[in-house]
C-alpha cells in the first residue's frame, strides 16, 4: 500500500512538471517568434545555460537554428548566433533596440551606468567617460600611474609560487583604484576589495532577493561600496582639493559634464567592474597562451627587450613605447578572442520588431552570442590555432564581426586604456621573469573564464 501511494505521488509530480513545462511553452508562444524552449516558469533555462555554457547553445542551434527564443537569467530571450543580425542589432540602437543586460547587472551596477542608460542620458554619460581614459588622459595621466603600479606590483615575484589569478585580480582592481581615485593599499583600500568581489559575483544572477543569495550579497555590496565612495567625494569637497585622477577630473569645476553624486559614483562602479574582469582575466590566459606557445613568447619578449635597450633601467613606459608595441596589441586580441573573455552582450526591444523574418515582442531580450563568430573559420583561419600573427594584418581589427569589445556606439569606452594595462604587466613580466606551470589546475571558460582552484606557476627571474 506504502509503494503503491509512493508510485501514485511520483506520477502525479511527474504530471505537475509536465503540465508546468507545458505551460510555459503555451505562454511564449506567440504567432511569428522563433522555435525554442522556454524551460520552468520564472527560472526558465538558466540552470542549463550557465552549466553547460557553450554546449547548450550549440544543442539549441543544432535543434533550432541560428536564432532560437529562450528564457534565461530572469527573462524570454531571444539568442542570435548569426553574425550579419548580429551586426544589426549592436549597429541599430536607435530602431528600438537598447541595452537589455540583466535585471541582477542594472540593480547591482546602479541605474545611472553606461550599460543600463540609453539615447540622450547614454550620450552625456559615454561623453563624460570617454573624457577621462581618452589616448590624451592615458597617455599624461594614466599611464604612467600604470607604469608605477606595475613596478611594484611585480617587484618581489622572483623564486615564488603564485597563484597567478589572484595577482592579475589584484592588479586589475588595485590599479583601477589608483588610477581612478587615488587609492593606494591601506584601509580603505582592504574596505573595499571584498565588497568589489561580492559586487561581481552577484551581477550574474537571477534577482533572487533571499538572504545568502549572491543578489542579496551583491546588493548589500553596492550599498557600502556606495558609502565608501560618498564618503570620499564628500572629504574631498571639503577640503577643496583636486586630485589628478578620475575621480578629480569628474569632481573638477572646469568639468563640462557636471554630473551629480549619484552618476559619478555609478561611473566609477562601471570602470572598475568593465575593466576588472576583462584585464584581469586577459592578463592570466595571456600567461597561459605564452607558456603553451613558446614562439609566440620569444617574439613579444623580444619586443620587450628592444623596447628596454633604449632606456635607463627606471625609465617608465610612454606613450610611444605603447604604440611601439604592436605584436603585443596582437597577443591580447587574441587572447581575448581564442579565451572568449566576453560571450556575448544584451539587447532589449523598445517595440513589437521584426528580425530576420522573426516577430520580437516588446521587452524581450536578444542576446547576440559572439562566442561562435570568434570561431567562425569564414572570419579566421584555423580559429582554434592561437595565433597573433592573424591580427597584424589591419583589416582584422577593423572587419564587420570584430565583437571583442563590443560594437556599434556601445563598444567599450575603456578598451585603449584596458590595453594599455595589460602591455604594461606584461612587458614587465617577460623581461624580469621566466615561469613554469606547477600543474594540475583546471581551467572553465562559461559563465566566466577562470580556475576554480586558482591557477599556479613557478617564478623565476629571467
């Protein structure tokens, strides 16, 4: 009788599931929409999407096709692989097609940030951006803070074991903060490096407000990153001060973008969030990329070392030294391309819109998966060949589906000054050290690029 009422309720479990899946395809499906799945209510197919990454979305075309609907981190998406609608949707903002990044991302990074504004309030905050890591800003101001807190960074490297992603995440955050309000390591500094952390991690999420959530956390960390800032802005206009850096330049009276309190601290919060994790991860599969392909090591290493011959030993790097350095321009595109730092970025329709044959109701979200154009063998030859010789060739930087960094008037204010960052660690890396990797440490690369356990070389000076 037990068995029987056990069986009984698994089957009637099993007809509830089933009747839900069923619903909610039957809720999304609207005459003109692409085919796809829609998963559970509410959570739709997140689980799916950020543990089998790629092999999901491949599954999906396979069924489906290039462009299928979904539902995932808290909203009908529709995914697009490929890369001509690509192409139009990141080139087409103003045909109804704004920034639709996920609910978690606009929460935690603030409403007045680049990502979520869009029209005139997207103009005046990209404006007042692009003024502070414009090629004059880096080249007098940033650079060589740069310089100096590269130094230092990679000083005391020599006869260690590092984790290596743990120093570029500590390189990318502590150098942005010097760079952006002037603060070196000490308290403030040790206050706010783990509230960042909890900041990352929450803003790919699903906007579930429960305590212990990493919503929940990343929110509460916004809130004393908010506190931190505020505090800094208000000791500086007390004491009338200006400091040389960005957060002086936004607070500065000879400004044209005079932007409110509220605006210049969700500006900070999104160059530290945009240029932390593309720098830093870049940074660490660089290390990788060199180690595994030692041609490609000797020739940036000699173009380090030439670079070096023409100077004293504490000469800085300048501006002509960082346009000197154009094989390690390539090295870094095509880290980012062949590691896929970036998978793809979000739309959301303003208006009922057709694409590609396809009906968008208002609101969805389209999400133009880039990951497969950087292994589109059409666009690169041998695409899964690391291989930085492909982008001296100047057309390549400049074709139709180089989505590295973004496209359209959303592609990323801070690339030069990102690029900048990590020519500088590594030109410091390769001619003080030579490396080894001790083993064992894994790899992923979805939802982010990163090793788990952390990932570990043996130092050594070179």
């Amino acid at each position: 009788m037990a068995l029987a009422m056990v069986i009984l309720a698994l089957f009637l479990l099993l007809c509830f599931c089933a009747a839900l899946l069923r619903w909610n395809e039957v809720r999304y499906s609207k005459k003109g929409l692409p085919p796809g799945t829609m998963g559970w209510p509410i959570f739709g197919e997140t689980t799916e999407f950020l543990k089998q990454g790629p092999n999901f979305m491949k599954s999906q075309r396979a069924r489906y096709g290039s462009i299928f609907k979904s539902h995932i981190l808290g909203c009908p998406t529709i995914v697009c692989m490929d890369p001509e609608v690509n192409r139009y949707v990141l080139m087409n903002e103003s045909k109804g097609l704004v920034p639709g990044y996920p609910q978690s991302m606009l929460d935690i990074l603030g409403k007045c940030n680049i990502a979520a504004v869009h029209g005139s309030a997207h103009k005046l905050m990209r404006a007042a951006l692009l003024s502070v890591v414009s090629p004059t800003m880096i080249k007098d101001r940033l650079l060589p803070k740069v310089d100096e807190f590269m130094r230092s960074h990679l000083r005391n490297w020599d006869r260690q074991i590092i984790d290596i992603q743990d120093k570029t995440k500590e390189m990318a955050l502590c150098s942005s903060l010097k760079q952006i309000a002037g603060i070196e390591s000490g308290p403030l500094s040790e206050s706010f490096i783990p509230e960042f952390f909890k900041l990352v991690l929450g803003t790919l999420s699903l906007p579930i407000d429960f305590p212990g959530t990493n919503y929940r956390q990343g929110i509460q960390a916004r809130k004393s990153i908010i506190k931190l800032l505020q505090k800094l802005i208000d000791e500086r206009r007390a004491s009338k001060t200006e400091k040389d850096d960005m957060l002086g330049f936004f607070m500065s009276e000879e400004n044209k973008y005079k932007l409110k309190d509220e605006e210049i601290i969700d500006q900070i919060i999104t160059v530290l969030y945009s240029g932390y994790e593309t720098v830093s991860t870049t940074s660490m599969m660089a290390v990788k990329f060199l180690h595994d392909h030692p041609n490609v090591l000797q020739q940036l290493r000699e173009e380090h070392l030439a670079i070096r011959e023409k100077k004293n030993p504490e000469d800085p790097i300048d501006w002509d030294d960082l346009k000197a350095m154009k094989f390690t321009r390539a090295v870094i595109f095509e880290t980012s391309r062949l590691a896929t730092i970036v998978n793809g970025v979000l739309r959301k329709t303003t208006k009922d819109m057709e694409l590609n044959g396809f009906l968008i109701p208002k609101g969805w979200r389209i999400y133009v998966y880039t990951r497969e154009i950087n292994y589109d063998s059409f666009l690169y030859s041998e695409p899964l060949t690391f291989n930085p010789w492909r982008w001296l060739d100047k057309n390549l930087e400049s074709h139709n589906y180089f989505f590295i960094f973004g496209g359209g008037t959303r592609q990323c204010p801070g690339k030069e000054l990102g690029i900048a960052e990590i020519s500088t660690f590594l030109h410091y890396f390769v001619t003080k050290y030579r490396w080894e990797e001790v083993g064992g440490d894994k790899l992923l690369k979805f939802p982010r690029v990163e090793a788990p356990s952390g990932f570990h070389i043996r130092v050594s000076s070179y």
